[in-house]
C-alpha cells in the first residue's frame, strides 16, 4: 500500500481536473461571463473538490481491508455509499472552511444570497462528481490491480519454467558426467594392465599416477567448469599413462600460452579429445602416431585443437552416449549455441577443433 505522501501529487491532481468541471461548464454556457467570475469559480471549487480528494483518500483506504470479505457487489454498494457520506461532509467542511475566510479575510470569494438553496445544489454536485470520480478510479485500480496479477502470474510462470530448464540442465549435465568416469577408467585401468605381466615396477608408478589424476578429476568435478590449466594436467597425465602403454607408437606435444591457464571450461572435455585420437588413430596403428594439442583465444573464445596423423574420421560416426557425442551434449547443455565441434584434415592431419566462449 503506498504512503499518504506519495499519493499526495496524484490527490492534488485529481482534485484539480474535478475543480475544472464546473466553471468549464459555466464558461461553455456563457461565453461573454468574465475572466474574473470563472476564476473564483475555480478557486471555490478547488477548495471543495481539494476537501473531498483527501478526505476520500484517507477514508477508502482505512475501508479497504475491512469490506474484502463481502462479495464483489456489496463492496460496490459500499463504495458508493461511503462516496455519497465522504462528498457531504466534506461539502460542509470546504463551506465552513470558506465562510470563516470571509469572515476574518473580508474577501468575496465565497458568496450566496440564498444560502440553504445554494448549499443544497452545492452538496448535489458534489455528490456527483465525487460518486463519478471514485467509480472512475475505483474501476481502473481493478484493472490496473487485475493486469498486475496477471503479470506477476506470467513473471512467476516464466521463473519456474526457467527453474525446471534449469533442473533439468543440470540433470542431464550430471548424466552425461556420470558417463564420463567410469568410462575413462575403464580405458585407463585396460592401459596399466597390459604392462602388470612384463612390467610390474612401472604398472605400480603408473597405478599411483592414476590414483592422484583420479583424485583430481573427482574434486574438478564438484564444479561445473575448470580452469584449462588444470584440464591440461589431466590431458598430461593420461597421455603420459597412455605412453607407457604404447611407449614409442605415442608421440605428442601440447602448446598453450600460460595466459589461458584460468580460462574455463568443462571438465575432461579435451581428455576426451585426446583419449578419441588415441583410441582411433594412434592404438590401431601399427607404427603409431602423432597428437598435438594446440590452444589460443580468438574473439574471446578459447579455440582448442587436437590433431593426429590418423586415417580420419567424422563426427557423425561417434558412438551414440560415449566419447564425441558425450561431449556435443555436454556443450550443448552448457553453452548452447555459442560453443562449436567442427572436423578438419589437411596434410595427413585430422583435427578436432573445440570452441567454447572465454
């Protein structure tokens, strides 16, 4: 409910279009009546409607919580009555008020011949444009209050579909992320298990390597995105792990600026880069292969390639629910349309370029 202060301007302009009424009238129907006449016509009824403006104000909100119990009709029948009572009294009051002006201020601005008969028409007309003026306002504060419900309403609808969206979000987020741990376990633990038969000592370093690179995933993964330092350090240590898998049929180098470090970026999205070019082009080969992993940022993007000496192939070929298509839902869920996946080969190279919004 706002403050009596801050209805002030809109009582006093209200009672001044009603104050224009009656010598608006007068002047139309007595058009050589004189400046001066209409004039103090305003004032007398600025003085009366000023008088009914703020006794109405105060009174109907004092009556408003009182009658929303009633049905909508008898609120009605309320109003109008309760305007019929504001308009007489404050009819007497603005008299009174103006009466006591001439008697102490000698100035004729407020005079009758016929007193009782003048107070009479007086009080009529302010029964009527009072009862006017409040259904006029009543109806409109209906209307304004009806389109604010129906705002709010539509504003708290658009909230909660956001929220679901949200949710929802969030949920496939962690799907897709719960998809992605056990299935690079799975693909590391096959790696340390090849050298446990010939190479015991080095399967046990690689085993301790791989329980620090899981501990590390597991707290990257508290948050929705990592710094591309660390996505990094993740890349390193599965290559490495790879690497004593494969010894010298794996070959790679990572280039990145140390400017990129704190970038953002969604966790295990460029191992999974990696682990695709390993697993497709590196591990099937005989003589093995070539991984470059190469960052910079373009128009505040940060654009990752990986690339490798592979046969090639396509986007459209990933495995429903693992590797690449994990990732593109994972972006898509994240960024939208504002991160890219493309392919490229040139030079016997095929490279995997990720785009995700710096």
């Amino acid at each position: 409910m706002s403050t009596l202060k801050s209805r002030v301007p809109g009582n006093i302009a209200i009672s001044l279009v009603a104050a224009s009424i009656t010598p608006a009238f007068y002047y139309l129907l007595n058009e050589t009546a004189p400046f001066g006449l209409v004039f103090r016509m305003f004032l007398v009824s600025a003085v009366f409607a000023g008088a009914i403006t703020f006794l109405a104000d105060g009174t109907l909100h004092w009556l408003e919580p009182h009658v929303q119990r009633f049905r909508e009709s008898t609120r009605w029948v309320i109003l109008v009555v309760a305007l019929v009572l504001i308009a007489t009294v404050g009819c007497i009051a603005a008299t009174g008020l103006l009466i006591g002006v001439n008697a102490v201020f000698h100035i004729e601005i407020f005079t009758w011949s016929e007193s009782w008969r003048e107070f009479v028409i007086t009080l009529k007309l302010c029964v009527f444009i009072t009862v006017v003026f409040g259904i006029v306002i009543a109806v409109y504060e209906r209307l304004r209050g009806r389109l604010s419900e129906a705002e709010l309403k539509l504003r708290t609808q658009e909230l909660e579909r956001e929220r679901a969206i949200t949710f929802a979000t969030e949920a496939r987020l962690a799907a897709l992320q719960a998809r992605i741990h056990p299935h690079f376990l799975f693909n590391t633990l096959n790696s340390i298990s090849s050298l446990i038969p010939h190479h015991p000592e080095k399967a046990e370093r690689l085993i301790e390597r791989m329980a620090a690179l899981l501990r590390f995933s597991l707290e990257m993964q508290r948050g929705g995105l990592v710094p591309f330092a660390q996505e990094l350090k993740i890349v390193t240590d599965y290559l490495e792990i790879e690497k004593a898998r494969l010894g010298q049929r794996l070959r790679y180098e990572i280039e990145a600026r140390d400017a990129l470090a704190e970038i953002s970026v969604p966790p295990l999205s460029v191992q999974t880069l990696v682990e695709n070019s390993i697993k497709y082009a590196i591990a099937p080969n005989r003589d093995g292969g070539n991984i470059r992993v190469q960052a910079a940022q373009n128009n505040g993007s940060l654009v990752v390639q990986i690339s490798d000496t592979g046969s090639g192939f396509t986007l459209e070929s990933a495995p429903p629910g693992h590797g690449l298509d994990n990732l593109r839902g994972r972006l898509s869920a994240l960024y939208g349309q504002t991160a890219e996946l493309s392919l490229s080969r040139s030079d016997g190279w095929t490279t995997v370029r990720l785009k995700v919004p710096a």
